[in-house]
C-alpha cells in the first residue's frame, strides 16, 4: 500500500529461498515477487529475464499464472502488446480452471485491463475494469474497488465519457484505504482532469499536484509518470502549456528509466503536440 516496490522485490527474494529449501509451495511469494518487479524500479528487460527465470519455479498451475500475468504486462510495456495479451490470457484460463477468481480479476484481468490502455483500446479496458471492479465489491475489497473504479474512471475519460468517468472517480475515492498511497494518488489524479475539464482550473491544478507528491513518495516509475500526464492534461486545460510540457519531460525521463517504450513513445507524441500548440 505504500509502494515501495524496490523493499518488496528485495524481500520476496529471500523468502523464495527458504521456500524452495523448504518443499513448500512458493505461489504467494512467486505472485509478490513478479508484481514487485512489475510495478517497481527494475527495468522492463532486465525485469523479464527475472520473470522466465521464476517460471523455472513454478511448478504449480497457480504459480505458473501469478508469473506469467506479469511477464505479460513487461513484454507488452517492452511494445509486444500481443504476446503480452497472449501470456495473460493463459494465465486467465489456468485460474478459471482451477476457480481462482478473485485472482483472475486482481491479476489477469487488471493487468490485460493495462494492456489495452497502452493499446488504446479504451473501450476494452472499460469493458475488462467493470468485470474487475464487481469482483471486489462483492468480496468487499475496498483497497481494489478503489484502484479500478480510478483506472475505470481514466478509461471513460479518455472516451470523453465525462459523467460516468464522475461517477466511478466518486467510487474510487469513497472507497480508497487511507494508508493506500496507489488509491489515494489516482483517484486525485483523475478528478483533478474532471475538475479542469468543467472550468475548476485552480481546484484542478492544486489536485494534481497533490497526486504527483503523493506518487513521487513511490518508487513505480510507470505509476509515477502516468500521473504527470494527468497533471500535464491538466495544465494543458489550464492554458499553461510550460507547465504542461514540463510535466510530460518529467514522464518521459520516468518511463524510460523503466523501459516502458510504447507508454515513452505516446509521451513524446504528445510533447511534440504542446510544443506545436
């Protein structure tokens, strides 16, 4: 909940080895272990050769999907966005298989959800965080329904689906844990763009800025920048375009210390457009 992902992945570590040595089942481990790397500082290639190299572990069905899920979001990050739907998509029907589907909608669907955003494909990603939010309402997972309401909400935006985008960004901060950094930064994130969008320019820019401390207390370089978009979007609304461009530098720089090609590609696109603007 505090995203330290780098303390995560470091700890993961050591305890795969004890339960390797022990003969126990290391599928919870394996799960934290392929998120942290997912999620945190590790660069995407250096981040994937880790991953195949924990599929060597996983000698449970399980613990095959808890790998392979998040190999799936680094190579579609690494712009093999169909290889990356194809591995979520195996390990989506290994946790259908075994009735696993509170992990299939916090794993697979989450992470296939993420996968059509960098594909543009907002109308799937909307489609696929509505199945993933109706799972964690009914298992009363606050700290989830929080987080996807917030990627259902960025998704609505960005089909200019204004209302229902409140709606969900309303959810999302009724339900966000007080201690859950990721839950508290994002729904800010994306009200703030609604609150631009309907004229609120200083209440907007004063929300995203909160969002941006509250990311960059994070070490999720992808989390971190996708926020400074938003900023970016917002200042942009706010007829201060330096301040836009400033913020998208600020998130290429991110998404390239991370490896995520085809997020630092759409960033530079769009600096190029305030530039022209």
């Amino acid at each position: 909940m505090q995203s330290r992902h780098e303390e995560w992945r470091r700890a993961s570590e050591q305890a795969l080895v004890h339960y390797l040595r022990s003969g126990w089942s290391p599928s919870g481990c394996l799960v934290a272990l392929a998120a942290s790397l997912y999620y945190g500082p590790v660069p995407v290639t250096e981040a994937i050769t880790r991953c195949n190299e924990l599929l060597e572990h996983a000698n449970e069905r399980v613990s095959r999907a808890h790998v392979l899920v998040f190999l799936g979001g680094l190579v579609s990050l690494n712009s093999r966005i169909d290889e990356g739907r194809d591995l979520v998509d195996e390990a989506s029907v290994i946790y259908e298989e075994l009735g696993e589907s509170y992990a299939r909608a916090n794993n697979a669907w989450r992470i296939l959800g993420h996968i059509e955003q960098l594909a543009g494909n907002f109308a799937a990603s909307e489609a696929i965080f509505r199945d993933c939010c109706a799972v964690f309402e009914q298992a009363c997972d606050q700290a989830g329904l929080s987080s996807l309401s917030s990627e259902l909400a960025q998704s609505l935006y960005a089909q200019d689906r204004l209302t229902e985008a409140q709606e969900a960004t309303r959810v999302a901060e009724e339900s966000a844990p007080r201690d859950d950094v990721p839950a508290q930064f994002a729904w800010r994130a994306v009200k703030a763009k609604l609150l631009a969008r309907g004229g609120s320019s200083a209440d907007a820019r004063s929300l995203a800025r909160e969002a941006v401390g509250l990311s960059d207390s994070t070490d999720s370089p992808c989390q971190r920048a996708d926020v400074l978009l938003d900023l970016a979007e917002v200042s942009r609304l706010s007829d201060q375009p330096d301040d836009a461009a400033g913020a998208v530098e600020r998130a290429v720089r991110l998404f390239d210390t991370k490896g995520d090609v085809v997020s630092a590609e759409r960033a530079r696109s769009l600096l190029a457009e305030i530039a022209v603007a």
